[in-house]
C-alpha cells in the first residue's frame, strides 16, 4: 500500500475562495485502492493514549518460560532485539525463588516495553505468573507498553484458561491462595485481550521474529521526545490538536492542511512535527518555500510546472543531486514510492498545481449536486454526468467530500458554500436549481406560478408543509424530491395534491413521509425512478396495473399500515432492497418477486398478516439479508427458500407465533452465523440439515413451548451460544456441540445432565432450572435426594440457579466447593439452600462479579454491619501496603412493589471515606439485572486506603428500591 502523509502549510493569499475554504477546515483520512487516491471520511477517531514520561532503565523487560522458549524463538528473538539497540533486561543475576523480589518489581516498573511470551507451559510457573501480575499492574498505573507473544498457544485458551493451557494452570495453583489464584486468573484474562502476536499467523519464526522486532523498535523510537522545540510557548498545544487528525498508527494516507495569515507560526508548527514523525517514516523530506521554488504561469494546469515540482520532491526523498536525478512523465512519484511509507511537508503553498503535482492529474465537476445527498450518489447522478465514480474520487482527492461505501459527506461549511452558490443564480427562489430553505420552500409550493423549469431539487425538513393543487406544474425538470414532514405535516392541504397536477417525468428520487393519499396517481411515469421512499404513508397499492421501472433499485415502504399490494413493483427487474417493515395489512409477496434477482435486503419484520412466501423467492439468490421478525401469521415456508439463504449470516424467526417448522433447505444456509425463533410457540421441530450449519454461533429458541426435542447425531463444531429458556417440553438434554460456552435450559423439563459435558472445552454458562423435576442426574451424590452435585472442572464461568413467578425451589444441598474464582453464582429464589450451601456461596470469590441468594438478614461471615446503606469499620491491624479488598454484601428491599416488579436493571453505587475524603474504589459499582427483593448481593472491590478507620457509604440509582442492611468482610490487603 502506498502512504503518502502531506502535511501543507498554505499561505494567506490562497489561490482560490473554495481553496482556501478547504485546507482551513477539511482534512480527510485515504486508502489507496487500484492505484487511486481515495477520500473516504472526514473524520479522525481520537488518537492512542501514550505512554506517561518515567525514569525507565530498561528498554524492554521480557517475561517466559524459559524451559519452552529459552534455545529455540526466545534465543534468535532476542538477538534480533539487541542487534537494533534494545536495551534488554536479563535476569541472570536474579534467583528465581517462590516470590519475585524488589529488585525483579523494579527492572519491571524501570521499562518502556513489557512483552509476554505465552507459551503452551508458561502457567507452570509461579514465578511467571507472578511477574505477570506485577507488570498488568504497571500497565494500569504507569500506562506501560505491553505486548503479548502467543507462542504455540490459542489466546481464547489463555484468556479462559482453558485446553491444555488450563491444564497447566490448574497445577500450578493447586496449594495456592483465593487471592493469589485469582490474581493470576484475572492477569491472564486481561494480557489475552491485549492487541498482540499470535504464532499462528506466521509461516515461519524467522519472518515473525523480525516483524515484531521491528515493531517493538517502532514503539520504542515513537516514545522518545523531541526536545528541539521545547522553548517554544504553546507549542505542546499545538501539537496536541494536531496529534488526533494525524494518526500515524493507522496504515491510511492522510492530507493535513495548516492555513492562515502570515507570522502565526504555520512553518514552525510544521517543522516541529516534522521533526517528532520523520524517524518513524522510510523516507521524508521538509520543502521550504515551495512558492519560491518555482512561479508558474496564468495557466495552472501546466505540465512542466508538475514536472518540475515532482522531480524536486523526489530527488530530495531519495537523496540525489537534482541535477543528476531526472523523470520522464508525472507516474514517475507513484512508481518509485510504491509500497513506501512516506512524510512529506510542503512549506508555503500557494497554488493548487503544486499539490497536483503530487497526485493524479483530474478535472473537477459540479459540486452543487453533493451537496444535496449524502447516500447513493452514483446512482443519482450517473444519467447526467458520465464518469460519476471517477469525478467524485476526485473532489475526495483534493478533500472537498469523503466517500465511505455508498455515502458521501462534507464539512458544513462547504456545504453552506454550495447553497450560498445555488442562492445567487436568481433572487426567485422558484428559479434556482435546488430549493432547501424550508421557508423558501412553502413559498414556491404555495404559488401556483412559482416553480419553474429551473427547479431539478427540493429537500424539505420541518413539521410541516402547505401546497398548491399546481404546485409542481411548472417543474417539469424536477428529478429529486424529499419532503420529509411529521404525521401530520400539511393537514388538509394535501388532499388538493390529487388534481391535474402531476409530478415531473424526470423524477428520480422520491422521499416524501407520511404521504397521505392511498395511490401514486400523481406519478404516471415512473420509468426514471432509482429510489422510493414512503415511510409511513397511507397508500393501499403503488399503481394501478404495472409500470416499466426498470431503474428502480431502492424501495422503502415501511409503516405503510394500511398497505395491501405491492403487485407493481413486478417490473422493478434491478431492485436490490425491499423495506416493507411493519406493513401490517399486507398478506402476500406478489409471485413476480422472483424477478428481483439482484435483490439483497428484503425485510419483512412485523408483516403480522403475511401468510406465506412466494416459491419464487428462491430466485433473490443474491440475497444478503432477510428478516421474518413478528411475521405473525406465516405458518411454513417454501422449500426454495434454501437457494435464497446462502449468503446470509443472520436469520431472524423470532415472534413468528404460527411458524410450525422450517425446511430441510435451510441446511443450505452455510454462512449463517446467527438463528434466532425466539417466541416462536407453534414451532414443533427443526431439521436435522441444521447439522450443516457449520458456521452457526448462536441458535437461540427462548420460549419455542412446543419444541420437545432438537435432531441428535449432530455436532454444529462453531456453536458457542445455545437458548432454550422456557421450552417447556423440552425433555432431554441438547447434544448438539461440543464446543459451547453459554447453555441456557432455565424452564425446560430437562430431567438428567449428561456425564459428556464434563469433556465440553468451552463451557462457560450452564442455566438449569432446580425443581422437583431434575430428580436424577450423572452426577448425584445421592440418588432421590434433593440435591445437585455438578463437576465444576469445565465449568469456568458460572451455575445458575432460577425459576419463574413464585414457584418453590427444591434445591437445598450443594455437595462440592467452587474452585474457579470467576465463578458467577446466582441462587435467585432458592429459598430452601441449608446453612452449608448458603456459607460455600457466600465465601466464594466473586471476582468483580456478584452473588446473589435469598436473605431476610445478614449473614455473620460479615464481621462488620449495619442498618442501612452505611457503615464504618475501624481496623485494629494493618499491614504496611496501603490496597485493600472488601467483600460487601447488601440486602435489596423494595419500597413500591408495583414499580420493582417491572424488573429494571439497578446499579448499586459504593464508595470509602477516609479523614473526609471519597477514595476511589475499583469497581465503583456493580450492576442487578431484574434485582429482587429480600434477596443478599454479594460482591468484591479494592481501595487504596490509609487511614485505619473507613466508612463505606452504598446506594442504588432507582428510588423503588433501598438498602435495609449493610455488611463488609476485610478479606486482605495485597
């Protein structure tokens, strides 16, 4: 990819207006596609946060397991690193004891660059673990660099300590602390979610190694100051201001414009920029005073003009003698700077041929026309210019728009420009080419003579709008027409609409909301239409019988209640989106719409009396979305459907309340990502084709009460996500993957868990419902007892326990302790859990998470209590290091019962004083979703704290709920 970063000072007398209006307010970010320039956003997300200035020591601080790595990558790697000037640090000295010591915590904090080199036994040791953590924590406070290595190991493994990586793991922490344990566990969850390195996409050592050597080599020079500038006042602030737009860590061509008034400091902002990003680039060159460089003629399309300028640039790029470096033809800059990244500073521009120089040579059209639209420009504009694609690349070349996809956008500025232009073709609104002053507008629509031949645009934004029965008549060039008004926009006046006047031939886009009359006779040739859009109208058909509308590609009818045909979009042979959202009165898809074979969106959700689909619907096979969501009434669905879904990653049942099955053919859907039929209550079965779904994430099938079974001797290898909540019939336990992590089964009548998920890698999640029903189980201690008894190995993330309205549970032993610390428990309305269970819930980490149980009081375990939602705790003994970590506990009432019924999500907001003073606490509060009351939340934070007598304040965010007690347990300080 080329990267070319143009970085221009412009001087006061700027050749142009719009030029100068240009590089004092628009900048743009561009990507090199087929060899061309292109413009595609004028905006810039803020750049990354850098590094806090500190005394470090060390360059780079590397952390391994050195019986993995030692004599094979880490040996070659870093010697790569050191022959590039990295300061490493070694720990020969060092002895490796049961505790990394000062000296090991001071050469991690005293270095710019920490890389963690993950391999398949770095867990093994404690020691790396450790180091681990310590250098997580100076990434939290001293902002350091870390970079991971995912050396022969998956980063999902490491994240979730799972595979053969959690194998390891788990030795190593057999012996272990909670805390420490838990420490460890969070540290590799977060280094796993650090953007970094990952073996696997390399296909050798050697390349990988001097790939992410030279990276560290970039971070490592990125990070160096430049002291050059640093009497300059004011320049920090500069530089600043100008950091966000640059963002040299994107692999995008970038044109930066500084403008204004001789004196104010353009050259010296330049050059100190210059001087901070020069090193980071392969070539870069600072042109002083390109004005003086060369005077060109009156005629500033002139070639040897560009000539010259480029040959200049590139002799001083490559360092050679420019009277011994010449170019042929302006290709020459592309060519030679291919594949290079490049900084070039201009200094002193003052005619657009100098920055022509640079880029291709090209010819500007009229700008009016973007201005009007800001999607699907092309398409609009292609009958009246030839060439559109290229022109606009153009105006996106030179920064005037940005093209991103199908849409277009300037800065307001320009755009007011172009309106300002438009304004001063005539002092008669009704004579210019575009009308979008909403009181202009009114006027023109409600003077019968007004319009004129002139008028191609109108675009109406307000609340409402008045015409003439005549209003259009005179416009007989009138292409584009967006009026949109509210509900109620126009009132009665629009029924004078439907007279003799008709809307202009010519028209092309059609946008108006709301429209209030049941058919478009108003358009009798439609033959020119690209676009419709008629959200909310009133209409009951489109025409009576059918008209030629080959050039209609978009239709937007959404919210069309009292739509029920839609027969005469037959002819509409390139139409590619189809928005009947919420028609609610349409009951069938006209056969013809098998002749839409370029068709790629059709959404049908909330078609609640669309009773079927058209076989032909197999012909869309072009088709990249479709949606059925709160298709009420469709019962089944044609087996052609499978040619239509092949491309579609997201299938949406859901609410389709009728649906009693789908067919076989949806196994051709391959590419399916995500299918949902939630509340799909007639839906009986699914195929056993789902089997071929072999890039299926999420099959969600929430309330489905009459699907008893899913089709066995199937292994769906992508699914992760797996949802059959409250399928009431649902007897047997689901074995369709083997590599899910989240199983929701709460409300289903599964009486038995098989003993294959203790094999399940993945599995995070597993929501059962404990009734009466689930009275034999694999894994019982105790046959016919009330009791649940699950191997918690696999199980990594959480066991819920749950049941609807105010049905008792039976749970009341648990015959095992919860040895993952990110264990996430919820016993909600488990009312009937022993003194036993109830102390191994309470005194399991929590890990930032919360537990929930049922409680009238607070339990003893908390040492430290009170009424309501404040308490203070006096600490007899200390230890010197000043972080804390409290386990609290609150017990949740509801003073309106009706309002806390709803079920809202409450956050639950706690703080530390100390001497006076509000501590930062981490986290600061924890969220309840559906929260009940008499019920204990339980949950963790840490503080650094001081003072030896602290009072913890708790509140909640909705006043349905409150505190009634308190209570906090000091677990440790770290």
């Amino acid at each position: 990819m080329d990267l070319y970063l143009l970085l221009v000072t412009v001087a006061s007398t700027m050749f142009t207006l719009l030029c100068s209006k240009i590089f004092s307010i628009v900048y743009a970010k561009f990507i090199v596609q087929e060899n061309k320039i292109i413009a595609y956003s004028s905006s810039s997300p803020p750049s990354p946060k850098s590094s806090l200035p500190r005394n470090c020591i060390h360059d780079v601080f590397p952390s391994f397991h050195g019986a993995d790595v030692r004599k094979s990558f880490l040996s070659h790697f870093l010697k790569e690193l050191g022959s590039k000037g990295i300061n490493l640090f070694t720990d020969k000295e060092i002895h490796r004891g049961e505790f990394i010591g000062p000296e090991l915590k001071k050469a991690i904090q005293g270095s710019r660059i920490a890389i963690v080199l993950l391999s398949k036994r770095y867990a093994s040791s404690s020691w790396c673990l450790d180091e681990l953590v310590e250098i997580m924590k100076c990434k939290e406070e001293l902002d350091q660099t870390v970079m991971p290595i995912f050396y022969e190991v998956d980063p999902s493994d490491v994240k979730k300590q799972a595979g053969e990586f959690w194998k390891v793991f788990k030795e190593t922490c057999k012996g272990k602390t909670n805390e420490v344990i838990g420490k460890w566990s969070q540290a590799l969850a977060k280094v796993a979610t650090l953007a970094g390195y990952h073996s696997m996409n390399w296909d050798n050592d050697v390349k990988m190694i001097e790939d992410v050597a030279t990276e560290v080599a970039n971070k490592l020079f990125n990070s160096t100051p430049s002291r050059d500038f640093d009497e300059f006042i004011g320049m920090e602030a500069h530089m600043n201001k100008i950091s966000p737009v640059l963002r040299t860590d994107l692999d995008e061509v970038r044109m930066i414009g500084i403008w204004g008034p001789a004196g104010i400091g353009k050259t010296t902002i330049a050059r100190c920029l210059f001087n901070q990003l020069s090193h980071s680039f392969q070539h870069s060159v600072f042109l002083m005073n390109v004005k003086a460089m060369y005077t060109p003629p009156v005629c500033s399309d002139d070639y040897n003009v560009k000539l010259h300028l480029q040959q200049k640039l590139l002799s001083q790029l490559i360092n050679e003698k420019e009277e011994d470096f010449k170019i042929s033809h302006l290709g020459v800059a592309r060519e030679r700077l291919n594949d290079k990244k490049v900084l070039v500073v201009l200094d002193n521009v003052d005619r657009l041929v100098q920055l022509q120089a640079m880029a291709k040579e090209t010819g500007w059209f009229d700008v009016l026309y973007v201005c009007f639209w800001s999607k699907k420009v092309v398409e609009h504009l292609s009958k009246r210019f030839t060439d559109v694609r290229q022109r606009l690349n153009v105006l996106a070349e030179k920064s005037v728009i940005s093209l991103e996809s199908e849409r277009v956008s300037m800065h307001d500025l320009l755009v007011q420009l172009g309106r300002d232009i438009v304004r001063k073709q005539s002092t008669e609104p009704g004579q210019r080419q575009f009308l979008v002053d909403n009181r202009e507008i009114c006027e023109v629509l409600a003077d019968d003579a007004a319009g004129s031949r002139s008028v191609i645009g109108i675009l109406f934004r307000g609340d409402e709008i008045y015409m003439s029965e005549r209003a259009f008549e005179g416009m007989s060039n009138l292409q584009f027409l967006r009026l949109n008004v509210g509900p109620d926009g126009g009132g009665e006046a629009f029924h004078l609409f439907g007279g003799p006047s008709y809307l202009s031939r010519k028209l092309r886009l059609l946008d108006w909301s709301y429209f209030p009359m049941t058919c478009l006779h108003c358009i009798p040739n439609p033959e020119l239409f690209v676009e419709l859009i008629m959200y909310g109208s009133k209409l009951e058909k489109l025409w009576d019988g059918t008209k030629p509308l080959r050039n209609l590609k978009w239709v937007d009818l959404s919210d069309s209640k009292n739509l029920k045909d839609v027969s005469s979009l037959s002819t509409a042979t390139s139409l590619q989106e189809l928005n009947l959202t919420r028609c609610s009165s349409l009951v069938e898809l006209p056969s013809s719409i098998g002749n839409a074979i370029h068709l790629k969106k059709l959404d049908l959700s909330g078609c609640s009396s669309l009773v079927e689909l058209p076989s032909s619907i197999g012909n869309a096979t072009n088709l990249q979305f479709l949606s059925l969501h709160r298709c009420s009434s469709i019962v089944e669905l044609p087996s052609s459907i499978g040619n239509a879904i092949g491309n579609l990653e997201d299938l949406d049942f859901s609410d389709c309340s009728s649906l009693v099955g789908v067919p076989s053919s949806i196994g051709n859907a391959t590419n399916l990502k995500r299918l949902y039929f939630r509340r799909c209550s007639s839906l009986v079965e699914l195929p056993a084709s789902i089997g071929d779904l072999h890039k299926l994430h999420s099959l969600i099938l929430r309330e489905c009460r009459k699907l008893e079974v899913l089709p066995v001797n199937i292994n769906l290898k992508s699914l992760t996500t797996l949802e059959l909540t409250d399928c009431s019939l649902m007897q047997c336990f689901p074995e369709i993957s083997t590599n899910i992590e989240s199983m929701y089964l709460t409300g289903t009548a599964i009486k038995q868990v098989p003993s294959s998920i203790r094999s399940w890698p993945r599995l995070d999640e597993l929501h059962l419902s404990y009734s009466e029903n689930l009275k034999e189980s694999v894994h019982e201690q105790h046959r016919n007892t009330r009791d649940f008894s699950l191997d918690q190995k696999n199980l990594s993330s959480s066991s819920t326990c749950t049941r609807r309205m105010q049905e008792a549970f039976s749970l009341e032993r648990l015959d095992f302790s919860f040895l993952n610390q990110k264990i996430d428990l919820n016993f909600a309305k488990c009312f009937k859990l022993n003194k036993e269970a109830r102390d191994v819930i309470i005194q399991t980490s929590t890990n930032y998470k919360v537990t929930i149980l049922p409680g009238k009081e607070m339990p003893n375990y908390f040492n430290y209590q009170a009424n309501g939602g404040s308490l203070v705790m006096k600490l007899n003994e200390r230890t010197s290091s000043s972080s804390m970590t409290c386990k609290a506990c609150i017990l949740l009432v509801s003073k309106d019962e009706v309002e806390a019924a709803i079920g809202r999500m409450v956050n639950v907001i706690h703080g530390i004083k100390q001497n006076s003073l509000d501590v930062p606490c981490n986290p600061s509060y924890h969220t309840l979703f559906r929260p009940l009351t008499e019920h204990l939340y339980i949950f963790e934070f840490e503080a650094d704290v001081t003072s030896d007598e602290l009072c913890f304040e708790f509140k909640v965010d909705r006043d349905e709920w409150m505190i009634k007690e308190c209570g906090v347990h000091y677990l440790n300080t770290s």
